[in-house]
C-alpha cells in the first residue's frame, strides 16, 4: 500500500465524495419539497376545496347571493385549512431532512479522523 493512497482518498473524501453527498441532500430536499407541493399549495392557498364552488346564476337574488357566497366561502375556508395542514406537514418533513443532512455533513468532515482515534484508543487499551 503506497502514501499515495491517502492522498487520493483524502482527494476524493473532501473534493467529489463531498459533492456528491451535498448532491444527495440537495435532491433529498427537493423531493420533499415537491412530493408535498409546498410551492404549488402556497400558490392555491385560498382556492375553493376541489374546486367546489357554486355559480351566483343570472339576475341579483340576495337570498341566492348570500347563500352562495357562504357556500363559496366555506369551500375555500376548508381549502385553506387542508392546504395549510399539508404546508405544515411538508415543512417540519423539509426541517427534518435538513438537521439530517446537516449532521450527515459534520459526520462526513471528521470521518476520516475516526481511523487515527481508534488505533490510538486501541493502543492505549493494549497498553494497559
């Protein structure tokens, strides 16, 4: 085994090997993001619940008006609270990921000092 293997994997461990783990965060994140469809939620926020809403009809009934006015709010006030309740979800989902991925990223960087404490700690036990 040559010196020069260490110098290769230390390349590799904090040049591509890094990369690619911060890839694999990235695209982690995404996909909460999307499988939850924060953005798209957020932007039909106050839409009516499956596109439940009832017509106002020709001519002015304020009977019919206001009865249909509360329909139609009614159905975007459970809309808003569904969509609110799925945003909620998604985001703890986001936060989740991301204090995984952040301890992930502090394992990454001192992995390679576990092989130099171990055989300390090892030669110290041999010792005794």
């Amino acid at each position: 085994m040559t010196p020069q293997i260490f110098a290769i994997y230390f390349y590799w461990h904090y040049g591509p090997g890094f990369k690619g783990l911060l890839r694999i965060w990235k695209n982690f994140l995404l996909f909460g993001y999307n499988y939850f469809s924060i953005g798209l939620l957020l932007n039909t926020l106050f839409s009516p619940w499956h596109r439940i809403s009832s017509s106002y009809g020709r001519g002015f009934d304020a009977a019919v008006w206001t009865r249909v006015f509360m329909e139609n709010m009614i159905s975007r006030t459970l809309g808003a609270i569904v969509r609110s309740i799925v945003i909620s979800i998604g985001l703890t989902a986001e936060m989740i990921i991301l204090t995984i991925g952040a301890g992930l990223v502090v394992i990454w960087i001192l992995l390679p000092l576990a092989v130099p404490v171990a055989i300390i700690t090892s030669l110290g036990l041999i010792v005794l």
